[in-house]
C-alpha cells in the first residue's frame, strides 16, 4: 500500500510538470562600444580581410600564423579542453534519464538459516538480467547541472577562440620584432663598412700629417661600440626565432632557414577597423567570462535544489534461480521496483551552506564578467592610442634619418676637405646611426601596434576549424 501511494505521488508529480529551483540566468547586456581613439585619421571603417595579417603581403608571416593556428600545443590543449567540457555536458544531459546496465552474478554460501534451527545450509542463487536507476528530477537539479554543463562547455570553446587570437597575435609579434632586430643588425653593419672607411681616411690623414692620433683612437673607440652592440642584437634576433618555433610546435632552430633577412616596409595606409561598436561580442574573453557566469549561475540551482528531497526509481528485469542450467526460462523470470525518497532534513545547515558558497561564487563570475569588460575597453583604446603615436613617431624619424644621412655624408666631404674637423663628422656619423637604428625600430613598432589592435579587437571573426568541429560536435551532442 505504501509503495502504491508513494509511485502514485511520483506519477502526479511528473504528470503535473517538474519545478526548476534557482536562479534562471539572464546574459548581461553587451552595450555597444563607442572608441575615442578610432577617431584618429590613422584608421578607416572599412571592414578588415578576415585573416588581418594577409594585409601585409608577406607569405612568410601567411605560412607562419597559418601553421601556428594547426600546430602550436596551446590550441591542442585547448581544443583537448573543450572536447573533455563537450563529454562532460552529455553525461550531465543523460543524467536525466535512467541510467540501465545489464549485469549476471552468481551466489554460492553456507550459513545459519534461522528457519531450520540454526543449522548450516548451503545456497547458490544465479541472477542474470537488467538493473535500471533514475533520479526523478522534481526540482531541477539534473537540469541546471546540464545547464552549468553547457555552459561550461561554450566557455571552453570560448577560451580556444581567444587562445587561437593570441597564438596569431604572438607569431606576428615575434616575426616583427625578428624583422626589426634583423634590420638594426643590418643598419650596425652598414655604418662599420663607413666607419672603416673612416678609420682609414684618418689613419692616412695621419700618415700624411694632417691628422691627429686622437682621430685615430676617437675612431676606433666608435668602430668597437658599434661593433660590440651587433651581438646584442643577434641575441634577440635568435631568441625571435626560437620563438617563433615554439609557437608552431617545432624545436628551436628549425625555422632559420624560412627566416632569412627580409625587408619589411612599416604599414603605411589608414587601418580598416570596421564596425567596432561590436566590440564586446568580437572579443572572445569576454564571452568566455559571460559563460562562466552562465555555469556559475545554474551551479547556485543545482545547490537550491539540495534543499528539497531527491526521489529515485531502481529496478531490476530479468532471471533468478538457483541453478545454472534452465535459468533462462519462463519460471525463473523476476522483476523488482524500488522507489525510494532521501532529505537532508536534519543537515539543513551544511546544504544551506553550500548553497551561499555557490551564491558568492556567482557573484564571483558576475565581477570578473564586469572585470572582462571594462579590460577589453582599456586594451582597444590603448592599442588604438599607440599605433596611432606609433604612426605619428614614423613620420618624424623618417624625416630625423633623412636630414641625418645628409648631414654625415656632407660632414664626410667637408673631413675631406679639411674644412671640418674630426668630431664634428664623427657626431654626424653617431646621429645617423642613431636615426637609422630608430627608423627600424619605429618600422617595427608599426606593424606590432597593428597586431595589438587585432588582437584587441578580437582578431579573426571567423570560426577556425578547431572551433567550428567543436561547436558542431556540441550540437550534435
């Protein structure tokens, strides 16, 4: 009678519909974004190739990020990520069906038995058949864990997205600043072959008595500066590449061939950057950020519903006897239904507990969410901010090394002529170098102030294939 009335109770409560308990998650809105700097004449509203690092025309760069984005081990971790978050997300939606297992045993004892006074008695039962569980989800416990589930799942997908605009982001970077070492070693050996000649010119001056001794040594004094300063500047260089390697998943120094020195113009026309106002929905760590609020947020369900009892259903279809041989026959078939019903009614404080622990996780996510944000504002408009000096800065060193090559190569001819003296061209040759060497490094700092505003504009707004598999495979499952 008690089991009748109790799956009767069960079966009006299902008919009558389930109760979901908890908070239900609402996005925060994404405001669309209004960028002071974007306003700079540096910038165009045309709307960027979708692989923005094709603008450059490098094929190099090209085949770099293009391998890097199938190769580096940060993406394969993440992607490994996001499939172990996808597995997850089906075993907590089938947790809201019966869970049935098909298993035989078989029992063979000697003991007591009370109905035979005591005596000894040998017994061997077979059991073979199909044993069946189900939590009956009431109060939607089942479902806001699928629901954090699914949630933590588009985060992780969310997370690979914003992996893949680094790893684009960090190869252009290191392959810029490779070009720009490689340029300022080029730029120090060309001055050595005109301080050589320098030294020279003094060391005859001297021979001819018209020159100093103190020409000769302030000449080589310059020449050795110059010259100690290059492995500097082939240290970066190397360690460029080696990075470069790494993030295409290779060994350091697989690369020096492919990165030969080549010369690499700075970006010289206004940038596209199209629609920005979209800023918070392009940038993939904000999303991410929005989805661990969403998991965070069904997580404070799953505790509610903590506080209500948890009614399940276990059963068992099939044969039971007491020898192996017949056991499949119809005199042997058996079947059991066991509802049963558990509460945590006199540990109410240890539930209520958890479910604050929860409630302050939530608040938790809610604040990095804001965090998110108000951080993908900063780095877009310090980016934007930055190139946009950058590109002013260019435009002055460029017109600071021109005047510095005319004033070293007439300083040189006046030496000549013996109406300058020594220091004089020798502080033209130090400005020209220093210009030359600035030129470089402006150039650079160009193209890396390019790469920080796609990266912080959230890159590529396509799907890579890595992320596109894994949204299908969400789907599918």
């Amino acid at each position: 009678m008690v089991t009748r009335i109790l799956v009767t109770a069960m079966a009006s409560a299902l008919l009558a519909g389930c109760m979901t308990v908890g908070p239900d998650y609402k996005a925060p809105p994404m405001q669309p974004v209004s960028l002071h700097g974007a306003s700079d004449a540096a910038f165009s509203v045309e709307t960027p190739v979708a692989s923005w690092w094709a603008q450059f025309g490098d094929p190099v760069l090209e085949q770099l990020v293009h391998d890097a984005l199938g190769d580096n081990l940060d993406l394969q971790i993440g992607l490994a990520r996001v499939r172990a978050a996808r597995s997850v997300f089906v075993e907590k939606r089938l947790d809201q069906l019966p869970h049935v297992t098909a298993g035989g045993s078989q029992d063979r004892r000697m003991q007591p038995d009370p109905l035979v006074g005591g005596e000894r008695v040998f017994t061997e039962t077979y059991q073979l058949g199909f044993d069946a569980g189900w939590e009956l989800d009431l109060f939607g416990r089942q479902r806001r864990a699928a629901e954090a589930a699914r949630a933590d799942l588009g985060a992780e997908r969310d997370s690979l997205a914003d992996a893949q605009v680094m790893v684009a982001a960090e190869v252009a970077r290191n392959y810029f600043e490779l070009r720009g070492s490689q340029k300022r070693i080029a730029v120090a050996r060309d001055t050595l072959v005109n301080l050589h000649e320098t030294q020279r010119l003094t060391e005859t001056r001297l021979e001819l008595g018209a020159g100093s001794e103190l020409d000769v040594q302030s000449s080589r004094a310059r020449l050795k500066a110059i010259e100690a300063n290059i492995p500097l500047l082939e240290v970066a260089e190397v360690q460029s590449r080696h990075r470069l390697a790494v993030l295409l998943g290779q060994r350091p120094g697989t690369l020096d061939a492919l990165l030969q020195p080549r010369e690499i113009p700075a970006f010289a026309k206004a940038l596209p950057l199209g629609d920005t106002s979209d800023l918070l929905r392009q940038r993939a760590d904000v999303r991410m950020a929005e989805r661990r609020l969403a998991a965070a947020t069904a997580r404070v369900g799953v505790a509610t519903a903590d506080l209500f009892p948890r009614i399940s259903l276990s059963g068992f279809v099939g044969f039971l006897g007491g020898n192996a041989n017949g056991l499949v026959n119809g005199n042997n078939k058996a079947w059991s239904l066991t509802p049963s019903i558990s509460w945590a009614a006199f540990d109410f404080g240890t539930v209520r507990a958890r479910l604050r622990a929860s409630k302050a996780q939530a608040d938790g996510a809610a604040a990095e969410y804001e965090k998110a944000v108000l951080l993908a504002l900063e780095d877009t408009e310090n980016a934007l901010t930055r190139y946009a000096k950058e590109q002013a800065r260019l435009r002055i060193v460029v017109d600071q090394a021109e005047a510095a090559g005319r004033a070293a190569a007439l300083a040189e001819l006046q030496y000549r002529e013996g109406s300058e003296d020594f220091l004089a061209l020798l502080d033209a040759q130090r400005n020209k170098l220093q210009a030359d060497d600035a030129l470089a490094q402006a150039q650079a700092s160009v193209n890396v102030g390019v790469v920080g505003i796609y990266k912080a504009l959230g890159g590529d707004s396509r799907p890579s294939s890595a992320v596109a598999t894994a949204s299908v495979g969400a789907t599918k499952g």
